[in-house]
C-alpha cells in the first residue's frame, strides 16, 4: 500500500484539475477525468491482479482441492505461474477497460487523435494476446515437466518416502549400541575429560558452546514451527533429520544400517524377522511391506548384510531422484529458452498484424531469410528437436543408471538437453550427442528385473549323463545355500559336440537382483564359477584333455617306424571292441535311451528369457514370511530339486570374499562366508 496509495494520488491530480480549473480539459478528445480512471484501473489493476493470483491458488486448493483431488497439480502449476496469469488477467483488463473509457468517450474531428487512440487500442489488443501466447507457453512447459516426472518418477519417489519413513520409524525406536564403534550414534558422548590451561582448547571448546547454544535455540524454533505447520523442518535433531543426514553419505548410510540390526535383532541370533520390528507398525500389513524392503530374496529373514545392502540402494537411489530431477529440470529450462526465442518472433508478427501492416510481404520477407539461414540452422534445430523426442519421450535413462551400448558398459552422469556425460569402467567421462543415442540399442540395467548370465564350458566327450546329473544336484544344493543371491535354477544344455571330440555345455548364472552394483555381480559370478569348479572336480568331470591332475603317461621309444605301432594298437583295440559286441544283426540295435533333460520342469512352463508378465515368481516361489528360519537342505516337494537329504551330494567347498565396501573411507575389510562348509 505504501508503493500504490501515493501514485493513484499522482493519477487523479489530472481529475481535480478537471473539476476545479480546467472543466473542460480534454486529451486526444477525452476528458482528463476518464484519462484519471483508466490510469489508475492499469496501476491497481497490475497489484490486484498479482495479488489475486497470488492467493486464488491456495483457496481453490483447500475447496474444490478437497472435493475434486485431480485439480490439485493445476493449482501448484498456477502457483508457481502467477506472474504470468497475473500479466494475462492484467492486460485483459487494460485493453476491455480502454474501449468504453478511452475509446467510447472520444469526441473530436481531428483525424490525428483519433489515429492515436485506435493505435494504442491495437497495441493494447496486441499485448493481450502476446501476454495469452506467454502464459500458453508458460502452462506448455509445466506440462511437460508435470507429465515426464509422473511418468519417470512418481512411482520412485513414492517408493522412496516408504522406505525413508520406514527408516525414520525404526530410528525412532532404536537405540545406541555400548561397545560398538561401527553404528550411528545419536550425538557427541557426554564424557568429561580434563584438559589442560591451554588457550587453543579453552578457545575450540567455547566455540563448540555457541554452536550448542545455536542448536538448541534452531531446535526451539523448529518446535514452534512444528506446532504450527506439523512439520520438524527446522530440528536438526529430530529423526527426520538424521536419517535424511545419514543417507546423504554412503558411510553414515552404512552406520544407520548397523544400529538398526543391532538395536533389535534378538541375542543369541545373527538374523531379523518381521515379528521383530512389527510392534513398531500400525498395521501387520503395513510391518510386512516395510519388511520387503531388506528382504530382497523373500525368505523370511534378514542378516546385517542385508540391511547394509538395502540401505546402500535407498542411499543410491536418493542421489539418483535428486540429480536426475535436477539435470532435467535444467533440460526443460533450455527449452523454455528456445521455446522463449520462437515466442519473441510471435511476437513481432503479432503486433505486425494488430497494426495492419502488410502481413503477406512480412511473411514473404521472413519465409526467404529462414529459407536463406536454413543451410546454417537447419542441423542444429533437427538436432535440438531429436534431443528433446530422446529425452522427455524416450527417456532411456536417469542419473546413475548403468547402462550397456554397444559392446561398453556405462554409468550416467549427467544428462543435459543436447548431450548425456556418462562414466566408462575406466572412470573416464565419455560425453555422446543425445542424437547419437537416439539410433543405438540401450541396455538399461537399473531397470531390469532379475537378470542371468550364460556359462559354457567344456566336458570330455566320455562324460556320462549320469554325472552331468550329479553336476546338476551339486549346484542345486548350492544354490540353495546361497539363496540370498542367487535362484535355485541349474538347468544345463547341451550346445555341440564339435568332431566327438568334447561336449559344449551350458548353464545360465541365475542372479536374485540385475547388474546395477558391478563389483557385486563380478564377486557373485568369481563365487559360482568356484562352486562350479569344485563340483566338477567331486564328481569327476573333466575336460577334453582329461584330467589335469592325471600323471603323465609312460614314454614310448621304438626301433621300428612309429606308425606301424599306432596302427597294430589300433587293430587291437577294434577286435578287443569287436569281441565284446559279436552280434551286430538288426535285432540287437536297440532305440538308444534319451530321457535326460538336466533342467527344471518349470522352465519348460515358463522361459525367463520369455516372461514379459511377470509369472516366473509364482513358479519358484518360496514363503515371504515365516515363523522359524527353515532349514539350508533341500525341501520336499520344490520343483526340480531333490527329494531327500540322505542322497543329496556333498557340498562344494566354501569360497571366502572380501565383503563390498560402501566408501572410500578407511574401514576393516571384513571376511564373508559365501557357502556353507563340508557336512560332517
């Protein structure tokens, strides 16, 4: 009011002066009574129209918000737009309350002030539609950043606030761990220790006093401001804030996961249940759902490792949303910049028409310098729209993804309107045209379900199917074991048989996640190729040179030509096989026998590679909950697998790997036991 009372003062002098000594003062034929009104309806009309706009969007919301929920992103979209529907109801107003004040009152024959005033009655048509272009644009842009975040993210980042509000409750409800170093704790421990009269600690340790007393007065304004807006915004203190603290970093992220598993799983145990955080859920539905999110493999428990792992992936996936939303975001900015550039040509033809200028001569002249730029613009323009088609429809990527093109694997760093700056597994930055990627096949592994990996490898040409058999239950069993990363899923395929001299066999490595973290798909496929080794070995598989353990034959030394030897031993051996097989009569050549399959039942059912619904799940599907952790052997009844425990074969022998670390800092390595050992 400060601002607006004091110049509609100045607007009305002309009026006074109308009454008091100029009765009949006119302007371009128009008393100056009417010029008074007009000039003060286009001063007010600028602050109530940014006013209104202001304000209508929080009314609408708490209304019709209420009763009609899909209108809501319209109102935050003219929240955040009100200064252009503020300049479009604004320039509505000036040029509707021209004609009947300005326009409508005109009484005079000079041709000259008549020409003047139709001439700002153009300009003020022309603004109106250039402020409704504007506001077009504007609503254009909010669109499509609306429509590509619900498509891309809606579903990420609502999974993400379950998971970081299943995190703020279990926090709320654990404790600190005495003896233990390697958990989040809640503050700086009260311990007194004695110092010395020593001005450089008196100093530091009144600074960290203010910065106490700084937190402690932010912690009673952020109780204000809870009581006020039900939020914790300003508490640096509450559980919000920690969480949301601690999965800013990949090690305090670490820290959490190690004070929630110790603060509740049962002593005497090395593994959670879902009975064990459920007291701490509103619904046992709601404990169960919270539950999935450590226990990835769905078998009922979950072990430190685990939670680690998940909170690592709810760590990753926090970053991902942030700058994946942020790089597109400056995406949508460049073009609502090129979309500025073609609304200042709208423009000009807009005001060129509003003034009767020859349109027909603007566009010819416009048409031959676009036509005559074509060969300089052209490129840039099919390049700028491809990249906008690849990103905001396309959309094959986000921030962090790791993603395969070509023969090279990558991961996203940054995406911008022209270009993606991706990371190779050198860590060198790779930048590639978005137009480039719009021809290639794109791997996306952040998106993929669980994926597998094919095995071949070699086997004597005298490998008994029974022993391939062997190979199969061996595996099977340990998979089983290692149910926490892998399916139980052995199936072997017999690929060739190049001359009879070996067979080329196959087995797909059948992961419990995709490929997103490398070093952990490097260290689970070191740990089944080992398992595969070992069994190899137990039930004597060897390769085509035989076995390599094999001590080398006698040395042979003749005193005749060496190819009369080869040939007599080999007449020897075609009689000796001729001698155990005398009849060779049609009556003795039996149908050979071909039963072995060496796969699963189910996956004649369903292929893996095969299944876009989603069906695989309810094939090899084990219990999401159980009471008591089940037992590591096979269980009857499981599709494909062995039937009692007594003829099971033994187990490969236990591989040990270093655990994966979550950062950089300088933190013990630490063994994990990846397969269980020889039963004894």
């Amino acid at each position: 009011m400060i601002f607006i009372v004091p110049v509609v003062g100045i607007l009305w002098i002309p009026a006074i002066l109308q009454f008091t000594k100029f009765p009949n003062g006119r302007v371009y034929g128009v008393k100056l009574l009417f010029w008074s009104i007009w000039l003060t309806v286009v001063w007010v009309g600028w602050w109530a129209a940014s006013a209104a706009s202001m304000i209508l969007p929080h009314i609408l919301r708490n209304t019709l918000g209420v009763v009609i929920v899909g209108i809501r992103k319209y109102m935050d979209w003219l929240d955040v737009l009100h200064r252009y529907a503020a300049f479009l109801a604004w320039s509505i107003t000036v040029w509707v309350s021209f004609n009947p004040l300005i326009n409508g009152r005109q009484q005079t024959d000079d041709e000259g002030s008549q020409r003047t005033i139709d001439t700002v009655a153009k300009v003020l048509f022309g603004l109106m539609l250039s402020a409704a272009v504007l506001f077009f644009e504007k609503i254009s842009i909010q669109w499509i950043a609306g429509k590509f975040h619900e498509r891309s993210y809606a579903e990420r980042i609502t999974d993400q606030k379950f998971a970081v509000r299943v995190l703020v409750t279990l926090y709320t409800h654990s404790t600190d761990i005495p003896g233990r170093g390697d958990t989040l704790r809640d503050g700086p421990a009260d311990v007194k220790r004695r110092t010395m009269m020593n001005p450089q600690k008196i100093f530091k340790k009144a600074l960290k006093g203010v910065r106490s007393a700084a937190t402690t007065t932010t912690t009673v304004l952020g109780n204000v401001a809870s009581e006020i807006a039900g939020t914790s915004v300003l508490q640096p203190n509450s559980p919000q804030a920690v969480v949301k603290t601690a999965l800013e970093s990949a090690n305090k992220s670490r820290l959490l996961a190690r004070r929630l598993f110790y603060s509740f799983v049962r002593p005497g145990t090395d593994r959670l249940q879902v009975e064990d955080i459920a007291r701490f859920f509103a619904t046992h539905e709601e404990a169960d759902h919270a539950f999935t999110i450590f226990d990835k493999d769905m078998n009922g428990d979950i072990n430190r490792d685990e939670i680690e792992m998940a909170c690592m992936e709810i760590h990753r996936e926090q970053l991902s949303i942030e700058h994946s939303m942020r790089d597109l975001d400056s995406a949508v900015g460049r073009l609502d910049n090129i979309l500025m550039s073609v609304y200042f040509i709208v423009v000009i033809l807009i005001f060129a028409v509003t003034l009767e200028a020859q349109v027909a001569t603007l566009v010819a002249s416009a048409g031959t310098l676009v036509l005559g730029l074509s060969w300089l613009i052209g490129g840039s323009l099919a390049e700028v729209l491809t990249s906008i088609i690849f990103l905001f429809i396309k959309h094959p990527y986000d921030v962090g993804d790791r993603v395969t093109i070509g023969k090279d694997t990558y991961t996203v760093k940054e995406i911008r309107l022209l270009s993606t700056i991706f990371l190779d597994s050198n860590a060198c930055l790779v930048q590639a045209p978005n137009t480039v990627m719009n021809t290639n096949f794109i791997h996306n592994i952040r998106r993929s379900p669980q994926m597998s990996e094919p095995f071949e490898f070699d086997v004597a040409y005298g490998t008994s199917f029974e022993q391939i058999e062997r190979l199969r239950d061996l595996m099977i069993s340990f998979l089983k074991v290692e149910r926490r990363d892998y399916q139980p899923i052995f199936d072997v395929y017999v690929i060739d048989m190049p001359g009879q001299e070996k067979m080329t066999l196959r087995a797909d490595i059948k992961y419990k996640s995709n490929w997103q973290q490398g070093t952990l798909k490097a260290q689970r496929r070191n740990k089944w190729i080992c398992a595969l080794k070992a069994s190899m070995e137990k039930v004597k598989i060897y390769g085509p040179s035989g076995n390599p353990n094999a001590g080398s034959g006698p040395t042979k030394y003749t005193l005749i030509p060496y190819e009369d030897v080869l040939r007599q031993e080999r007449d020897a051996a075609n009689a000796a096989k001729h001698q155990q097989n005398p009849g060779n009569s049609i009556s003795e050549l039996h149908i050979p026998k071909s039963d072995w399959t060496f796969a699963d039942p189910n996956s004649a059912v369903v292929d893996d590679s095969q299944d876009v619904f989603g069906e695989r799940d309810q094939l090899y599907m084990t219990g999401p909950r159980q009471a008591t952790p089940r037992p590591l052997g096979p269980h009857p009844g499981m599709p494909g697998m062995p039937n009692t425990m007594s003829s099971a074969p033994p187990m490969p022998m236990a591989v040990t790997m270093p655990a994966p670390t979550s950062s950089a800092s300088q933190m013990p390595m630490e063994e994990i036991e990846l397969t269980a050992s020889h039963p004894h």
